[in-house]
C-alpha cells in the first residue's frame, strides 16, 4: 500500500492536495458573498449577514470579529473604514460563520440517494520526464459518509480534513496514493 506523497512536484508535476480541493468545492456548494470585501457592498454584505441576529453576532465574536458595538454600528453607517487587518478578520469571520450556518444543509444533500459521486482528475505530468510519469486515468468513487468531512470543513480543520479525504481515497484500492494530489476535484451534488 503507498505512503503519503512526501515530496510532491520534485520532478515537475503539478497539482494540488485533493483536500484543499475538497475544501474549495464544499466552499462553492455553500454559496457566499462573491463580491470582495474590499468593495463598499461586499463589506456591507458580509456585516449585515455578521449583525442581523444576537446568535450571529456572538458567533462572530467567537470567529475572531472583537471589535466594540460602537465601531461596527460606525462601519455599518459607513462614517467609519475598516482597517485592511479588520476587513481580514471581517472575511474571516463571515466565511467562518456562514461554514457553520450551511454544514448541516450541505450534509444533507452530499448523504441523500446514498452519497455522492465524486470525479477525481490526475495531476498534470506534463512536465516530468517520459520515464518518471505514472500511468495515471480518470477516476469517479461515490462517497457515502460525509459527515466527518463536512465537520472538518465547517471548523476550518485543514489537517483534519485531510486525514479524512485521505481515509475515504484509501477506497480506490492499491493506487489511492496516485490521487492524494490532483488537478481537480468534482462532486455530483
């Protein structure tokens, strides 16, 4: 059975943890603010959805967001900017609380009919000398528990998250070592 991938890229191919794939594509199911939070409407966006509730307020707090009431009604009424380290946190925050507002919706759907199929794209060989290059295909696996991984992703546990994805490619059999880096990760949800 293969180890982890310790030294990945050594001989040119690229790719990107199938985890941190992961993590992204769960990102885009959950949906979000898509304007930046640098823009005046992103921000206000992102405040709103940080302020509307006592139950989100608090969880902001605990995401990080420890700013005074004084100063966010100030960045509400826009008499005030936020310094570019507070629009970090506010970021920060609002992705952090709307992980944890969405993780139960999208365990739902990802669990319903049995799990979901996920396509997992090899790495780019491209640039590896002929003799180095695996033979690496296309592959689709149907996930059938998420749990774990949602909750991984909803706390923003990257380690963690990654021992799970790893634990659920172990299922491709002998060569699961071959998708721990790839160049895309899809899900059928």
């Amino acid at each position: 059975m293969p180890e982890r991938t310790h030294e990945f890229g050594l001989f040119g191919a690229r790719g990107y943890k199938g985890s941190e794939l992961v993590f992204r594509t769960l990102d885009d199911l959950a949906g979000g603010i898509a304007t930046p939070v640098t823009v005046r409407r992103g921000l206000l966006a992102r405040l709103h959805y940080l302020t509307r509730t006592p139950h989100a307020r608090q969880a902001a707090r605990e995401a990080g967001l420890t700013v005074t009431e004084r100063t966010l009604k100030a960045w509400l009424d826009e008499k005030r900017r936020p310094t570019p380290a507070n629009l970090d946190r506010i970021d920060t925050a609002y992705w952090t609380v709307r992980r944890q507002n969405v993780a139960r919706h999208l365990l739902k759907r990802l669990n319903s009919r049995g799990g979901t199929r996920v396509e997992l794209h090899p790495l780019n060989q491209s640039q590896v000398d002929r003799p180095r290059q695996r033979i690496v295909e296309y592959r689709t696996m149907n996930v059938r528990r998420w749990d774990r991984i949602v909750e991984c992703w909803a706390k923003g546990d990257t380690q963690g998250l990654d021992d799970e994805w790893t634990t659920v490619i172990e299922d491709l059999g002998s060569n699961w070592g071959q998708y721990e880096y790839v160049t895309n990760v899809g899900f059928a949800a």
